[in-house]
C-alpha cells in the first residue's frame, strides 16, 4: 500500500502487515495520492497540491501542484472497472 504525506513531503509504501517498507521523500509540500500507471504498471504517479501555499514556498519549491512521475518504483496492477 503507497500513502502520499500530506504536509510530509513524502510517499510511504507498507506492507501487508502494516510495516513501513519504504519512503520516497519529493520536491513538494503536499502530495496528495498515488497510482501506478506507464505501460507495464512500474510507474507510480503522484499529485499534490498548491492550496495554503506561501508565495514563498510556492517560489522556492515550484513543482507544488504538479503531478510526479517515479518510473520503476514498483509494480502495480491494472484498474478494475466498478460496475455498480
């Protein structure tokens, strides 16, 4: 399971046992969540977000807002339609 840290500039991954298994620090304040996505599901992309955002901050970390890209990070799975 990958968590975005609001406020932690970071994206965790746990395991099934609820232990943190990794941390991936980021260019932003506020990620806000992750998916794998790219062709073979290795990608993990994650958003974050500008709102309460000194002009400050904003200037000095310009990336706040963006939608990342970590190629090979792990392996997700393929989206399952919801059909209800």
């Amino acid at each position: 399971m990958w968590v975005a840290l609001w406020g932690g500039h970071a994206v965790r991954r746990y395991t099934p046992a609820g232990e943190l298994d990794r941390e991936i620090e980021l260019p932003v304040d506020n990620p806000t969540a992750c998916c794998f996505g790219g062709q073979d599901f290795t990608d993990l992309y994650v958003t974050s977000a500008r709102v309460g955002l000194s002009d400050e901050v904003l200037t000095q970390r310009q990336l706040n807002g963006s939608v990342l890209v970590l190629p090979g990070v792990g392996a997700g799975l393929p989206g399952v339609a919801f059909n209800g």
